[in-house]
C-alpha cells in the first residue's frame, strides 16, 4: 500500500468538506460531500458513514474509491480499496469518534480505506499528477 506524507495528513485534517466518488459494479458513478473522515495511520482512512444509500450500494458491489478535497492552497485526491464495518472494533472505535463531533449523529458503518494512489489536485503543469 501507500503511504501519505504529513502534508497530505494535514490538508485533509485543515478540510471541512470532502467529496467522495464511488461506482457501481457497472461503472454508474456517484459523488457525495462528505466531513467525517480521518486517517488512521500512513496507509489508512476512516470514513463514517451515518447518511450512504446509493453511496453504500455501491461500495458493496465495488470496494474502490476516491476521495478529493481542496484546503487553503492545494487539494488532493487518494484512491483506495475499502472494507465495510458494521460491528467489532472499528465500527465502535468510529461511533466513539463521530459521536465525539456531533452527539446527535449515528453511524451505520465505518469504512476503512487502504491508499492505493495520490493525486495533487490544484491548476498549473503538475494538475492531476501521482505522487504517490
């Protein structure tokens, strides 16, 4: 797997707002607005997820996604193979933290991503460029 630099760590963290992507099994797409997300080491995301429908239905059929975002000066975006939690340790490691945000919110699952990829997202020659 990958591992992400600090930078990429602080960007996401600096982010309110992040957009999910997912696909169906026939390559339909889908793209959510998304906040509680974190990483959980170098190579690992946390997605919470309390609101997926189409979102989720799709990561079963097809456990890939990617997730962009934009801070203050440079955005990225990371593709990643997920698994599905909806008990055990990191679903309840996840409700912890999500109800730590907003005590009203209530986890359906926790989706925790391997980084496969990363991408600069910002304008200029080195747009869309992997670098990791």
């Amino acid at each position: 797997m990958v591992k992400v630099t600090q930078e990429i760590k602080d960007s996401l963290k600096a982010t309110k707002v992040m957009y999910l992507s997912t696909a169906s099994k026939d390559g339909s797409p889908n793209v959510v607005p998304i906040g509680a997300v974190k990483f959980l080491d170098d190579e690992t995301l946390l997605i919470s997820d309390q609101f997926f429908n189409k979102t989720l239905a799709n990561l079963q059929e097809n456990p890939k996604i990617a997730l962009a975002w934009w801070g203050e000066k440079e955005g990225y975006q990371v593709k990643a193979d997920i698994t599905i939690h909806t008990e055990g340790e990191i679903f309840r490691q996840n409700v912890e933290w999500v109800k730590s945000l907003k005590a009203t919110l209530n986890p359906k699952s926790a989706i925790v991503g391997k980084i496969t990829s990363a991408y600069i997202v910002k304008a200029g020659p080195d747009a869309g460029k992997q670098i990791l």
